[in-house]
C-alpha cells in the first residue's frame, strides 16, 4: 500500500558517505605512492583538493542520481557505474584544476594513480556496503514478498526479472497470467508457480504478498482486471506501461533494466518517516511496558483470584497482507469464551465481519473493569516492540473474521495493525457498521503523516481516560 522511495534518505546517506570516505582513502593512497601531490607541496594543496573533491563527488551524487537502482546491481553494473561515478567526479574536478590554471601543477602519473585507486577503492567500499544494507537492513524479515506476474510467453524473462530482487525483496512467486499448460519450467528453481488470474489472487491474499510486478508486453484487459482487483486488497502494484494504457492517482515511475513500470500505491511514505514511526513505536513500547509492569503489579493477582485459567490471554491475530502473529492481552474473559462465541453470534451488534456485543456474558467481573479502562490492552505494547504492530494502525482482525473479508476489507490490512487507530479514538466501540471502520481504516492509510499518528494517540489518551465508547 505505501510506496518506500527507493532513493530514501536513509539508504542513500550511507552509500554517499561511504563513496565519500572511499575517495578520501584512494587520495591518501596515491599520494603516498606517488610521493607528493605534485609541483604544489601536500601541506599546500592535500586540504584543498581534499574539501573540493568531496564537494564534486556530492554534487555527482546528487545531480546525476548515481545510486538509482544501486540495490539491484550486480557486480559487472556496479563497476560500469562506479567507473562513470569516479570519471564524472575527475572530470569536473580537473576541469576547475584549468580553469584556476594549476592542472599543470599535476603529474599524469599522479592523476592516473588516484583516478585508478579511487575506482577501485569506491568499488570495494560499495560492496561492503551492500552486504550491511544485505545482512542489518534487507535480511528475511524487513524484505517485502513479491510476486513477479507475467505470460507464458515471457516465463524466461521473468526469471531474469527475479535475480534483479534478491536485496530488498523475497519472490514467492511467479505468476503466469494464460491459463496453458507451461512449457518452461527450471526445476533447478524451487519458485512458486501461479497460474490463471484467479489463482494468482488467491495466492496474494494468502501467501503475505506485499507487492506484485506484472511484466507483460502487451495491452490485457485482463491484466486490467487483475490490477484492479489487487489494488482493491491494499497491495502494491507495479506494471509496464506497454500492459495497461489507464491512470490511476497515486502513481510513481520506475524503471527495472530496460523496463518502464507505473507503481500504484495509496499514500507515499518517505523512509524517513518511516524510520520515525517506528522510532515512536520502540519509545512507545518501552514507555508502556514500563506503565504495563507496575500496572501488573496489582492487576495480575486479582485476575488469577477472580477467574481460573492463566493470566495472559494469546490469540493468532491477521497482520500487515495476512501475516498471522500471536496478539497478547491481559485475559478479561473466561477460558471458554471462543467455544462460547459461535452461540453468540445471533446477538453481535456489528454489522459486519467483526465481533461486538453489550453486556457479554463471557467477561469477567474484574474483565469489565479492565476492558473499560483500556487495562487489557497494555500487553499489545510487547508485540509493538517486536514489530508485529505499531502504536497506531488498523484493528487486527481475528483469523476467521478475516477469512470471510471481501477483497476490499483486505486494503485495511496494508500496513501493521495497531494497539490504536482512527476509528478507535473518533468512537471505539460505538460504532457498529464494520464498512465504517473499514473507510476510516482506508481514510487513515491514505491520509497516513507522522503527525496524524501523534494527534490519534493523544484523542486516545483522552478517550481512555473518559472511558469513552468502551465495551
């Protein structure tokens, strides 16, 4: 559902700095090897060629937008393009060497050292710092699952398509859009196979996919279709240009080798703001696992004397595109209360896939009491801190709740549910018609900016303190 820049702030920081840092280390290398700078004494010049080399490397940087697709490259297109890196940078700094009319001052000798030991030592720096970005950034569990999606008649170029994902993605898959029997097939390659647009549906919604590339060559009505009715679940959708000639808002542009592909997406989050959403959420947790712990205190020992059965309550919850975890509250029912739910259900107040009910028989004296003053939630803070939900986000739905959601109840579920959400702190529990949360869920998902999430909070804290719509 949201668009991560593949240029963000944060990735390209570190590849700047570490080519900046590379090009300081190939300078003090030649002169070394070279024995001086030149005519002009090394006390002289080393600072100044020092400070304007670093200068031209951040403007090439900037300008000609270098690490466009870095995460991608494999070795033979990272040399090629840290060789145009380290040319353009030579190029603009012996340019301005003639025009100050001291280039003379440098030996060829000198020049062709440094420029040879800078490309090679930006080479090396830019690998090592891929397999950081590898190993502390894009390991299994932050890399995004995608599905490549093409025809019978480009299965082969979609193999290719896959090994340009190793780094920021998982491919689970490959999807094929005609329904024939398949001619290819690598049986070297352990890829899921998905065939027909029915099929490659069904596998979204239940194989976690977080983004879906169609690389087809041709215009598809059906291909059409197939994007519409992924973007209706909330998934990211990439597609070629040549596969479907209509716009759609919330668009950006990307190319992958020699392919132009139109991204769709619901609201565009920058990895800054993403790294200070989840910033707020390790403060946040740790905060509230501190209150949860003092608050523990005095409410787990009433909860053991006033019902028997344990004291946490687990259940299996729906996460980020159908990611099942464990969601963990303080129990405010009594131990039978899921066997008890199915003769329920004629008296839920909900209109729609969710479970709510006035005076439920299966709450605990001392669960009213918990359950009216948010005490039951505190637990969730534990999943916030290990990242299976944020402070903010959308209700996690039940399993079975969710395996009867349309395919547009499923767009609420683009991003990490929360231990609080618009529609929480607007009303809580007053509102009954579930297509209502599910258009606060999708108006807070496009609508998502840090300082949404920080005005939502404090509603909350309100709204608990009041014991506002609480059931």
């Amino acid at each position: 559902m949201f668009e991560r820049n593949e240029n963000g702030i944060l990735k390209n920081s570190i590849y700047l700095y570490g080519d900046l840092i590379a090009l300081q280390i190939a300078l003090y290398i030649a002169v070394n090897l070279n024995g001086s700078i030149g005519r002009i004494s090394m006390t002289e010049s080393y600072s100044m060629i020092s400070i304007g080399m670093s200068i031209i490397a951040f403007g090439v940087a900037f300008f000609i937008e270098s690490y466009v697709g870095i995460s991608k490259r494999g070795y033979f297109r990272e040399f090629v393009s840290t060789t145009k890196f380290t040319f353009q940078t030579f190029f603009i700094l012996i340019s301005f060497f003639f025009i100050l009319k001291i280039s003379e001052s440098f030996s060829r000798f000198f020049v062709g050292i440094w420029f040879v030991t800078a490309t090679i030592c930006v080479y090396a720096m830019r690998m090592l710092v891929k397999k950081f970005l590898r190993r502390y950034i894009y390991s299994d569990k932050k890399r995004r699952n995608l599905l490549i999606v093409g025809d019978s008649e480009n299965i082969l170029h979609s193999y290719d398509v896959k090994a340009d994902f190793d780094n920021e993605y998982i491919v689970v898959g490959i999807g094929i859009m005609d329904d024939v029997e398949l001619k290819y097939c690598d049986e070297s390659d352990d890829t899921n196979i998905i065939i027909g647009e029915k099929e490659i549906i069904n596998y979204s919604l239940k194989n976690e996919v977080d983004e879906v590339i169609i690389n087809i060559d041709r215009e598809s009505n059906s291909v059409a279709d197939l994007v519409e009715k992924l973007i209706s679940t909330g998934i990211t959708v990439h597609y070629s240009l040549e596969s479907i000639k209509k716009s759609y808002g919330n668009v950006g542009y990307s190319n992958i080798g020699e392919t132009n592909f139109v991204t769709i997406y619901s609201n565009s989050i920058s990895e800054r703001n993403l790294f200070l959403k989840r910033m707020l959420d390790i403060i946040g947790s740790i905060v509230g696992l501190l209150i949860t712990l003092i608050i523990s205190i005095f409410i787990v020992p009433i909860i053991k004397i006033t019902s028997p059965g344990p004291v946490v309550f687990k259940q299996k919850r729906v996460g980020k595109n159908g990611r099942i975890f464990n969601i963990y509250k303080f129990r405010s029912m009594y131990v039978d209360a899921e066997e008890r739910k199915k003769d329920l259900l004629k008296d839920n107040e909900m209109n729609g896939f969710m479970f709510k009910m006035k005076d439920d028989p299966r709450i605990t004296p001392i669960g009213r009491f918990i359950r009216k003053t948010s005490i039951d939630e505190l637990l969730q803070f534990f999943n916030v801190l290990k990242g299976d939900m944020s402070l903010v986000g959308t209700r996690p739905p039940t399993y079975d709740e969710y395996l009867m959601y349309d395919l547009h109840h499923k767009s609420r579920l683009a991003m990490k549910p929360g231990i609080t959400g618009i529609w929480q702190a607007m009303g809580r529990s007053d509102i009954t018609d579930f297509e209502e949360i599910v258009r606060l869920d999708r108006k807070y998902i496009m609508d998502w900016n840090f300082g949404l999430d920080i005005k939502l909070i404090l509603m909350t804290i309100v709204v608990v303190f009041r014991s506002k719509g609480a059931k």
